[in-house]
C-alpha cells in the first residue's frame, strides 16, 4: 500500500490512537504502537496550565522511544500560550504537535478551547499560526463536524488551518452538540479530505477492520484515528492493518489468556511509570475493557471498579480465567 507521510514523518501503517484522557497514556501509547498504530497522540495538555508550570501537565508531555512516533495535544484559545505550550512541547521532544479543537467536555469548551473553537474560524487560524511559527515539527489539528447542525464548518475550518500551516487534519464526524451519540457523518469528512491538500485523518466509530475499510472507501482518507474501540483491544491496529493488506486472509483474534497477558503487562507499566496507587485508580475503567465480550463479563467489571493493587489484579485475573473455562 502507499507511504503514508505527516510532514516529514513517514508512517508504517493506516491507524492512529486517538489522544484520551486518563487512558492514552505512556504505558498505552507504547503498546499501541507494539502492535501497530502509525503513531500515538498524548492526553491532552493544558497550555494554560503549563505556563502556570503545572506538574502535571509537563508529566503527560514525558514521551519514550518505544512509542515513536508521538504526538503531544495541546489545547487552549490564546496563540501566545499555545505557541509557548509548543515550545514546551519541542523541549519533550514530541515528533508532532496536535491541536486539540474537537474536544466536547463542558469544562474544557467553558474556557473557549476545545470544540469551542470552531465558532471562531479565525481564532483557528491565528492558533495554528502561532504554533507553527515555532515549530519544526509538523502540526495537526483535529476539528468536529461544527459546533451543531446549523454550523457545519469543517471544510471552512480545515482549509483555514491548512492555509495556517498545518500538516493534516483529523475530523471527528459529529458537531460538538451531538458528542458521541449519533451516528458519525463520515461524508463531512469526505469534503474536507476533498477540499484540502494535506492529509484527513477519519475519526469516530471506528471499531473493526472492516468497518475501518469501509470508511476509508467512504472518505477517500488513508488513515483512520482509532479512540474508545482500543481500550481493552489494542489488537485493532493489527486487525485492521493485516485487513487492509490482505483482505482475504482471516482477522486473528487473540485468545483470553492472551487478552489477560496484555492486560496485565498494561497496567503493570502503568504502576512503574506513577506508582501503584495512582495506575490502579486509573486501571478500573480500563481494565473493564479486557473483559468485554467474556462470559460473566458482567460480575467481573464490577469487581474490576475495586481493585486497589497490582495483586488485587492478579486474583482478578485468575478468577477471570477460570470463570471462563467453567463455561
């Protein structure tokens, strides 16, 4: 298949992980990336809040070598503080920045960033000149539908950031009012793959390899940006690179023991990188992903909202398999 490129970065494959609070982080990025994301975007970084030198902030910037190549998201609606958010992005040694104007939570769109932004056309502009301006590095912006269905702008928006100088542009296929309800408006994103000259990522709804196919088909795009359909699935990236190359050839799926393995060497790199009683608080929700589609699933999640330890997890994990082989 065709060489992907961002920039100057060359990409190995057709999927992207989306940028998630509380879940795509350093130990998620890296074993995405393992098995075939084309590249990682970071949680999302206030820029507000890294001139106030938050903490933080400055530790969801820390990147590895073994998810390369990374992205940081920083979100905002000053240039001047998004431009120096670069800077200290530069510093972490990001291999792209990401714009964040899609982002529909209440309290990131209260402060006029996020998908707030895109009742501005302009301010995008003025935000993605900025941080070019300081960057030698390739930028992106990932923009909505609109902000609801009576302003639909992402073509406007797009081309705005383009002119800006960005070097691709993800769009999620819903407005800010519709958040992740509706169904996706993937010919939105076909517009703006067809109004612009730099690469669209397709975002929303992508949850299989042959949904992903379908929507590369649909919006002319050649990447797709994969969000809540990896937690506990981080084999989708392998699923649907291996279906786009040979479409013939039977989709793997991995076995429980496998499921649980992963799993394991998850959040297990969650507790080196922020300690056990952080990554656990962090890993319920996530490890709930594991479990999904396993007989008892149900029983288990909620004891999965529990745990505490790394050793909690271990009993879990056990319980799980063998409530599986019982069936």
């Amino acid at each position: 298949m065709e060489k992907l490129k961002i920039g100057g970065i060359e990409l190995k494959s057709h999927t992207v992980l989306a940028p998630m609070a509380g879940v795509s982080d350093r130990a998620y990025r890296e074993l995405c990336v393992r098995f075939g994301a084309a590249y990682c975007v970071s949680e999302m970084v206030s820029s507000k809040a890294l001139s106030f030198n938050s903490k933080k902030s400055e530790e969801l910037m820390q990147i590895s070598d073994y998810e390369r190549p990374c992205g940081i998201q920083i979100f905002g609606d000053n240039p001047d503080c998004m431009s120096d958010a670069a800077k200290r992005a530069i510093e972490n040694k990001a291999d792209i920045i990401d714009i964040n104007m899609g982002c529909p939570a209440p309290k990131i769109i209260s402060g006029g960033s996020g998908s707030a932004l895109m009742q501005n056309p302009g301010l995008c502009g003025e935000i993605v000149s900025a941080v070019t301006e300081v960057s030698d590095i390739p930028v992106t912006v990932k923009i909505r539908k609109g902000w609801d269905d009576s302003s639909v702008n992402a073509v406007e928006v797009a081309k705005i950031c383009e002119q800006a100088g960005a070097a691709a542009i993800t769009v999620h296929g819903r407005t800010r009012m519709q958040y992740y309800k509706p169904p996706v408006d993937y010919d939105i994103i076909k517009e703006v793959r067809q109004a612009v000259n730099i690469p669209v990522i397709a975002n929303g709804d992508i949850d299989s390899a042959h949904k992903a196919k379908e929507v590369m088909e649909i919006t002319g795009c050649s990447l797709v940006m994969i969000g809540r359909a990896s937690l506990g699935n981080p084999w989708l990236f392998a699923q649907i690179n291996s279906y786009l190359e040979n479409p013939d050839e039977p989709i793997a799926v991995p076995s429980i023991e496998e499921k649980f393995d992963v799993m394991l060497e998850h959040i297990k790199a969650m507790v080196n990188y922020k300690g056990e009683h952080m990554a656990m608080l962090q890993a319920r929700k996530l490890v709930m992903g594991y479990f999904k589609g396993i007989k008892g699933a149900a029983s288990l999640r909620n004891e999965a909202g529990k745990i505490k330890t790394i050793e909690d997890l271990y009993a879990l994990r056990q319980k799980a398999l063998l409530q599986s082989y019982a069936y």
